[in-house]
C-alpha cells in the first residue's frame, strides 16, 4: 500500500498533536507501512505504541496486537478510545456480552487494533474467526516479546507457539497476503535477539537496537545485614521521597501483602499487588496508583509493565530479581517523563549467614527451574512422535511448560498453533540450565560491580562502543556514594 509519508506525518499530529516523530520512530513507522518484519529493542518510555498504532490506523485491515498482560492492554485501548480510534481488546476476564461484541467487530472488519493475550490469541473460539479467508490481517504485533526467551518469573510458553502463527494464517488467507511481524522489547542481548527471530519466523528483519542508558535514572545498590535492617533502609528511602510516587518490588505474594500492612499501619497510602487479587481489586489498584490516590504500591514482577504512569520518581527492590533483563524492566518505570529518578536495590551481605533471604530466593527459584526441566526430560520420550498440545496439557503437570522447554532445546516443533511434532536434535537439556546459571551469575556481578552501574549494563546488552569509558555520574558507583 503506497501511503504518502505527509499523510502519514498529518495523520500522526492530528491523533497525538506532535509536529515530528521521536527518533526512531518516523524509521520504524516507515517500515511497518511498508510490510516488512521488524525486531525494535527500545527502551521504556521510548515511545513504542505509536510506532504500531500509526501503521495500523492508516492501513486497512486489522493489526493484532500480542500482549502478556490485560492492565497493559486496557491501558491502550482506554488512550485509543479517548483518541476516538479504532481498537478493541479481549481477554477471560471480559463478560460474554463484551467478548461477542469485539468477536463480531472483527468478524464485519470494524477494527484497526485489537489487543489479546497470546492464551487469547490461540484460542479456538478467536482463531476460528481471524483465520477466515475474508478477514483482512495486515500486522502482528508482538509486545514484551522478551516473555519468549526469559525462564524466569515472566516466561510465557504460549510466547513460543507465536511464530507459526502468520504461517498457519497464510494458509487460510487469498493468495498473495502479506502479514508483517513486528516484535517489541525493551530488553535483548545479542543470544535473545536471535532466539526471538527464529522463534518468530522473522525474515530479513529490520532492527532497532536502542541503548536502555537512561540519563534521568540513578542506579543505587544497598547492603543491608539484617530482615530488620532491610525494612529500616527501605523506609528510610520512601521517607526521604516525601509524597512521590514510587514502586516497591518484591518476589512473593506474602511479602507484597506484609510490607502493604506494614506500610499503611504507619499512615502511608499503600496497597499490596500480585496475581492472586481478584481482577475488580488489581483493577482499582492500578486506577488508584495512577490517580496518585496511592503514592506506592508493594507489587511483585507482573505490575506496572507497559502501564503509561510518566511521574514514577522511585523504584526499590525489597529483593533483587533474578535476570538483568527483568531489572532492566522493572527500574524502567522510573523517569518516564524524562525527570529524575532514582532505583535501589536491597541485598543482602554476601555470605547470608546474617540474612539468608537472598541466598533462600535464589535457591528456591533453581529448584524450580531444575524441577521444569527434570519434568521436560522425563516426558520427552514419552511424546507421541506428533500430537495436540491441549493433550500434553491435561496429561502432564506443567505440559505446556514442558513443551516450551523443549521447542527451546529443538527436540519439538510446531506444526501448527495447536500441534506439535518431535524431531531429533542432539542436544542437552542441561545446557538451558547452564544459560539460566550464566544470566543469574550476571545479576549477581551487576549488583556487586565496582564500575559504574550503567557501564556495565550496557557492556551486558552489547553495547560495547558506549560502554568504553562510560560514567554515567549518577549511580552510587560514580557517585562514590554509601549513604543511601
């Protein structure tokens, strides 16, 4: 479709009130109204939904919008909505009433954006009805695409299935559709950018590789000795931020819930998020975090990703995630509107004898990890050479985790986005492990570093050149700063 780029340019200050696009997104518009893959690393705050949101208003036809998490996508529709454009969104927590009504707007073409979990998205009901020949799809979007590759709390396996979905689709379409995907993140190292094009069947992408170097974001690390001494550090943090808003990640549910009462029985405005809330209560959470009702919220690793939140001044992990990609995600809500904003991380003194939490978390996350793929090892020889994911599924605890795990080491493919085959691959699965192992040793340099906290991020994520020299003199490393 030839689209003059005025157009394009017009349109886009006519919907947002911009007189020119952000570098680089004018670039990575271009090539999605173009029809071409793309693989965009930019980093929080970049700017992203417009770089698909724009192609997929001009163009005719629907985008599909892939996305791990139904605040993220309500968040959008809700901007689209007040924009008065076209986008919808599904998800199993939506009435039957409102499933239909969005069913029957793709169904009669009525859509330009519709958002959908990839559980969603490989549902049958769904999947019946986009694959109609008469359903135009021009894009497939794939947000928070690191879900694919991070065996971490924020894996995904129906992230895997993702790339033979265009391929299944085109089977059911006229000859001679195209369907462009874009695959977005905020976090890739070089090993991730290469997993995420094979997995998604991408040809000739064009990449975007953004530096995360963020220069409004301190970076602070503490150690701490004591259980007592970690609240007493943390609070002494919030304190000193008055009435801003912030964030306090932790890793459990427990912990989320404890510290929330902990921190309201002092008079703070503060509510405990994680995925055991009934949906009305995250709902009201997150209303009240962005209406600065709540200045804080104790969440663990599923809040705030993608939530549009500019003002955050603070970001504190009560624990220190596992994977530098999940760090790089979560300190990234701080600063989104460009002013200062300072992240702290607390761990604990390096032998755990005085506070073993750290070493505790750790531990049990690798015996959960070996614990998948011990489960993944014992089902692969009894798989039927080809047969329904949905079977696995019911038929082994944690099949489809088993299944991802084993589409990672080659052992199985898709034939299509509901069934699987075996193929032989002489591999091990204990070199997944060994991957794991070296991007938690990573985590746990990077809290321990003596060099700048931004030098060695960004040697982490290949950016070598940038890293050369680096002070970013702001984080406690160049800072020279142990009072915090």
């Amino acid at each position: 479709m030839n689209i003059a780029w005025q157009e394009v340019k017009e349109k886009f200050k006519q919907i947002w009130g911009y007189e020119d696009f952000r570098p680089p997104q004018g670039e990575i518009v271009q090539a999605l109204l173009a029809g071409q893959d793309a693989l965009i690393i930019l980093p929080t705050g970049g700017g992203k939904s417009i770089c698909f949101q724009l192609p997929a208003l001009v163009k005719t036809g629907l985008t599909i919008v892939v996305s791990p998490l139904v605040a993220l996508m309500e968040n959008q529709v809700n901007q689209l909505k007040h924009l008065s454009l076209s986008g919808a969104l599904l998800h199993s927590e939506l009435p039957r009433s409102e499933r239909k009504k969005t069913l029957d707007a793709i169904a009669l073409g009525q859509l330009s954006l519709l958002y959908l979990s990839p559980e969603t998205l490989l549902s049958l009901p769904v999947w019946e009805i986009i694959s109609q020949p008469e359903i135009k799809i021009t894009g497939i979007v794939i947000d928070e695409v690191h879900c694919l590759t991070q065996w971490g709390t924020s894996f995904r396996p129906a992230y895997r299935r993702l790339g033979v979905v265009r391929r299944s689709l085109l089977q059911c379409k006229p000859t001679g559709t195209k369907i462009a995907i874009a695959a977005f993140t905020a976090t890739a190292d070089p090993q991730a950018q290469k997993e995420i094009a094979e997995v998604l069947e991408l040809k000739q992408p064009e990449t975007w590789l953004i530096s995360p170097y963020r220069d409004n974001l301190s970076l602070n690390i503490k150690t701490i000795w004591t259980p007592k001494g970690r609240r007493q550090q943390m609070l002494k943090f919030v304190q000193s931020k008055a009435n801003q808003s912030g964030l306090i990640y932790v890793r459990s549910r427990k912990d989320s819930q404890t510290l929330a009462a902990w921190f309201k029985s002092g008079g703070y405005a503060a509510a405990a998020y994680h995925a055991g809330l009934i949906n009305s209560d995250r709902r009201k959470i997150e209303q009240g975090w962005i209406s600065g009702k709540i200045q804080f919220v104790i969440c663990t690793s599923a809040f705030g990703m993608g939530i549009d939140k500019p003002d955050v001044r603070w970001i504190v992990h009560y624990h220190a995630p596992e994977l530098l990609a999940e760090y790089i995600q979560e300190v990234g809500r701080g600063g989104r509107d460009g002013k200062p904003a300072a992240a702290l991380t607390l761990i604990s003194e390096s032998t755990g004898w005085l506070d073993p939490e750290d070493k505790q978390r750790s531990q049990f996350f690798n015996r959960k990890l070996e614990q998948q793929y011990r489960q993944a090892q014992k089902i692969v020889d009894q798989l039927p050479n080809q047969g329904a994911i949905a079977t696995i599924q019911a038929q082994f605890s944690q099949g489809e985790i088993s299944l991802g795990i084993l589409h990672s080491m080659g052992l199985v493919a898709w034939q299509d986005p509901f069934h699987y085959c075996k193929r032989s691959a002489q591999v091990s699965l204990t070199s997944l492990a060994l991957s794991q192992k070296h991007h938690q040793k990573q985590m746990r340099q990077y809290l321990r570093t003596k060099q700048c906290r931004w030098q060695y991020l960004l040697q982490a994520f290949d950016f070598r050149q940038q890293a050369q020299g680096f002070k970013c003199g702001t984080c406690d490393r160049c800072r020279n700063d142990k009072s915090l």
